[in-house]
C-alpha cells in the first residue's frame, strides 16, 4: 500500500511540502509520491485564465495512480477538489483530506469559498494565472505558518509559492469520490486561513475525523500527527 499525495494551491514541488511526513512514513515501511499538478504549472504548461484546469489536475492524479499498486490518497486544500473529482479510481482503497473540501457534484471550489470571513488575499496576473498575495510576509506567516517552528521551513514554503490558473476556482466537480470511496478528515483546529468550522462541516461527511492542534500546513508543523492518522488508514485499506 502506497501514499499519494496532492498539495494544495498556488504551491509547487509537492515532494517537498510532503516530504516531513513522507520521511516519517518511510519509516514504517510506507512509500509515498507527490502528484504534480498542471494547473501550477507543475508539467511545463504555463498556467492562464483558459487552464489547465480542474479535468487536467484529476488526470494527473489518474496517471500517478495507473503507475502501481493499492493507494490511499491524501490531499490539502485545494488538492480536496481533485481527490474527490478523480478519486473513484480502481487502485484508491482511502482518501484523506486536510484542511479541505468535500464537494458534491456541481460545487466550484469559488463556490464553496463564498461568504468566508478571511479571503485569502490574491494578485490577478496579465496572462489569467493568480496567486497568494505574499507580499507582507509578516502577515502570511502569521496567517498560513504560525506554528511552523523551523525557519527554513518557512522560507521554503516562500520559494515555492506558485501562479495558478484561474479557471480552477470557477471549476465545477463532475465527481464526489467520498460518497463511495472511505474517508478520513483531518480538521486542522489552529488554521486562521479556512475557518475550522467550515472544515468540520466537510468533516463531517467523511467517514472518520480527527481534530489535529494545527494551522494550515500541519505537514510542515506537526508531520508527526499527520503521519500517524495515515497509519491508522494504511494497514487496514
């Protein structure tokens, strides 16, 4: 059984935001890949207003997960969207979302994001990409990376910062995998940019939750407790 993991938006390099709590899976005897996804430019297409999208991020999951054997799928963020738009997939025995969304089918991830109380903050670009506004980076630590204690964590977390294409926001979800497929929800209690009760709302349509004393990135923070409920997952899927 291995682990694929989907990170989250306007981010690249998915092995290095996963890679603390792949180590520690390692460590058990637990294999694990990133998907890299095109909508951040991940696969030499330059993200603009017209994709790639949605569909293309799904069928970068569908090639990850056609290459070996028995998966369970863990996405963050925005990587809930594309779990559970391609998760229905001979090889996924469990999907695990953090921080995330579950949608049903017709939901737009700018859909479910309406009405949020703390938007996150974006830059339009010229060619239709848009990305995190980092620019006081004072105030995006303290809003993403509050507890990530490591400071080369932090400015690594910088460095890959990424344009996306637009036209994933607007996307509808033609799939819900977790209506079929078995799901663990990881509630990330400290997050100051989605509100945990908007998660638990998600939550509470998986099969199992757990409430981690994290932020945004708890793969960054506290890989250990991330790690630990994939565990849980693994022997039995």
């Amino acid at each position: 059984m291995r682990v694929v993991f989907i990170h989250g938006a306007f981010s690249r390099d998915g092995g290095w935001w996963w890679a603390p709590t792949a180590a520690l899976l390692e460590r058990s005897g637990i294999a694990s890949t990133s998907v890299a996804l095109p909508s951040c430019g991940e696969t030499g297409i330059a993200p603009t207003d017209a994709g790639p999208g949605l569909d293309e991020d799904a069928a970068a999951m569908h090639a990850v997960l056609d290459q070996d054997g028995p998966a369970v799928v863990v996405a963050h963020s925005y990587g809930g969207m594309v779990a559970s738009q391609a998760g229905e997939h001979p090889a996924v025995h469990h999907l695990v979302f953090i921080s995330s969304f579950l949608p049903t089918v017709g939901d737009s991830l700018a859909s479910l994001s309406s009405g949020a109380t703390n938007p996150v903050p974006v830059t339009q670009h010229a060619d239709g990409s848009v990305s995190v506004n980092n620019d006081d980076t004072t105030a995006f630590d303290a809003r993403f990376l509050h507890d990530v204690a490591d400071p080369d964590l932090v400015s690594g977390a910088h460095d890959r910062l990424c344009a996306q294409s637009s036209v994933v926001f607007g996307a509808e979800t033609v799939a819900a995998a977790w209506e079929r497929i078995p799901s663990m929800y990881l509630v990330c209690g400290e997050d100051r940019s989605a509100d945990p009760d908007l998660q638990r709302a998600h939550a509470a349509r998986a099969t199992s939750i757990r409430e981690l004393p994290a932020a945004h990135f708890p793969m960054l923070s506290r890989p250990d407790l991330v790690a630990a409920c994939i565990e849980e997952i693994v022997p039995r899927a």
